[in-house]
C-alpha cells in the first residue's frame, strides 16, 4: 500500500462529490457558486459552466481514482481513502452552501 495512491484517491473522492451539484445543476439549467463567479465561491454562475465544471471534476476523479496505482474496491484501505474525500467534502459543502440556500437552519413546519 502506497500513501501517495491513498492520498490520490482521497482527492479522487473530493473531486467526485464536487462533480456532483455542479454538474447536476446545471443540467437542470439552475445557476450554482463555482469557484468561477465573483465572489469566488459564494457568486453564481450560469448552467454552462457549471456543467463544464462538473464534467472536469468528474474527469479529474477518474484519472485520481483509476488511473494513479491500482484502484481496488475489494481494498479497505483504497474505499476508505476514497470515501473519507467524499464524505470530507460533502460536508463542507453542506455548511458552505447551506449558508446561501437556508440548508443550515431550516425552518420546522
């Protein structure tokens, strides 16, 4: 076990869980915070860029998790590393983004 692979796939992992609202957004043509808009991270910016955004940090993914070392899913350490990057940045997403979109305080009905 390499930890140069490991430290790979847990950005491979971080960039898969960024591909996710950026490029599903802007397939449902809804602007969304890009690094892109001004303020950087808190602007928005149009459908496009997000599906462009999206689209290379889901190829980024792909080279990190399945083309650095030897991806294995049988591999605890391979999974764990991967999926500490997905879960890492989904939360920050989740208080980060949740700040502009009333995720981290919702209101009870």
């Amino acid at each position: 076990m390499n930890l140069i692979y490991l430290i790979a796939y847990f950005f491979g992992g971080a960039s898969l869980a960024n591909m996710v609202p950026h490029f599903v957004s802007g397939m449902m043509g809804r602007s969304f915070q890009s690094p892109f808009a001004n303020p950087r991270g808190q602007g928005l910016s149009s459908s496009t860029v997000n599906v462009v955004w999206g689209f290379f940090n889901g190829v980024a993914a792909y080279v990190l998790i399945c083309r650095v070392g030897e991806f294995d899913l049988k591999s605890t350490a391979d999974v764990a590393a991967c999926g500490l990057g997905i879960l890492l940045l989904g939360l920050f997403s989740a208080r980060h983004f949740g700040q502009f979109h009333g995720g981290n305080t919702p209101e009870r009905s």
